[in-house]
C-alpha cells in the first residue's frame, strides 16, 4: 500500500489556502465513516508522483497524519484551469463492512496466445472499465482478461472475469461484452468519381490526338528533301 504523508491545517480560506500552494503544499479534505471530517494539506511534489502512476483513483493509500494511519481512496481532484496543477484532493476513509463504486480498469493478457490475433485479427476493446460495487477491503486494483485460445469472433463478457467475494458490476441483469476479437479490417482504394474518371478519359484522349498530330508532322518533314530531290532532277538544263 502507498503511504503518503500529511499536515492537519487549521483554516480554509482562500487565502490560507493559495498560501500552502506557494509552499508546494496541496489542500485536501479527510471525510467519511464515524469521524468528524479533517482538513490536511499534502505535499504537491509527492501527489504529482502518485498522479502519474496508473490508476490512481482506484487505488487504496495510507495516509499518516501526526502518528495516526488511515486508509483512504482519492475521490476527486481539482486542478488550476490555466497551469493544470493539482490544487485540492478529497480522501474518502475506508470503513470496513461498507461498499463503495469504483470504476475498475481491465487488462488485456496473453495476446500472442490468441489465435485469432495471430490471424490477423483485432482485438476491438468495449469497455476499458469496469463500474463495479466493492467492499472497501476487497478492492481490485484491475481486472484481467485472458486472450489464451480465442479465435476470431470470439467475445469476452464480464462473466469470464474472476471477481473477489462480495464484487459485483453495477450492470445487473446481462452479461455485458468486454471485448471481442473481429476479423482484420480491409481497406478498399477509394473510386474516382465519374466526372474524374471521365476528365481522365478526355485528357488521355487529347494527349493520343496531339501525339498522332506530332507523328504527322514529322513525317511531313522528313518527305520535304526527297521532293526537292525530285524538282532538281528533273528541272529543264540551261542552254
């Protein structure tokens, strides 16, 4: 489990609050179960590592304040519009016993054992998440799909996946496809529209009339000497 240290803060003003950002600290808020709601700030360098790890908002983390540790699982984050820095988080506390919704992320493994996608076949992913209720302490980081032996037109629907004891999709009542393996994609070249095809044709065509005009002409000259050969043969001698 992550840990992540934090303050207590006293004020929540505007004020008080640009205050701890100048100090690279980040405003947040500890609520939820028996316990009055705490206001903390965490350190902005140590959140912005977090953020960049996958599955951040799915993730439980410890969070220790003074000498106290406490479960929590970020719910909400505000960012600066223009900077898009993190400016306020919201924890929510794990109680034991209740349930939570979370949106669980799916993992795709084993693609080189897929038939199908050794085929040439794609895997066309549905749902990247899935929205599942969740017993605070049995919350899964993702859900696995195993590719091993499909072939093509096979589809992955949610009742492949192993949930944890107490897990259950908020989708009731079918079972929703995850993914599928479709056939490959084939891309045909596009026809030239008639009036193209057609400026094509008449193009070709002038270009074959300038051609045969070119040849004639050609000819034409290459017969001019052997006419001129044939006037001063037979041109009457001076006397």
């Amino acid at each position: 489990m992550i840990n992540l240290e934090a303050n207590l803060r006293s004020q929540a003003t505007k004020g008080s609050n640009n205050t701890l950002r100048r100090q690279g600290m980040v405003p947040a808020i500890l609520y939820g179960g028996e316990e009055k709601n705490e206001l903390i700030s965490v350190s902005k360098k140590n959140l912005k590592t977090l953020l960049d790890k996958e599955n951040f908002l799915s993730n439980v983390l410890k969070i220790k304040i003074d000498n106290k540790e406490v479960n929590v699982l970020p719910r909400e984050i505000s960012y600066d519009v223009v900077t898009d820095e993190p400016i306020h988080v919201d924890f929510l506390r794990m109680v034991k016993g209740r349930k939570i919704v979370l949106e669980i992320p799916v993992r795709f493994i084993n693609h080189e054992q897929s038939p199908g996608l050794k085929r040439g076949g794609v895997l066309n992913i549905v749902r990247r998440k899935v929205e599942l209720k969740c017993p605070t302490e049995s919350i899964p980081k993702e859900l696995v799909v195993d590719l091993d032996g499909l072939d093509i037109g096979s589809s992955i629907k949610i009742s492949a996946i192993k949930l944890p004891e107490n897990v259950k999709p908020t989708i009731i009542g079918r079972d929703f496809v995850i993914a599928t393996v479709a056939a490959p994609t084939i891309v045909k070249e596009p026809e030239k529209p008639a009036e193209e095809a057609a400026e094509g044709a008449e193009a070709a065509a002038d270009g074959e009339a300038s051609k045969e005009g070119e040849q004639a002409t050609s000819t034409d000259d290459a017969k001019k000497p052997e006419a001129d050969k044939d006037k001063k043969e037979t041109a009457p001698e001076k006397k």
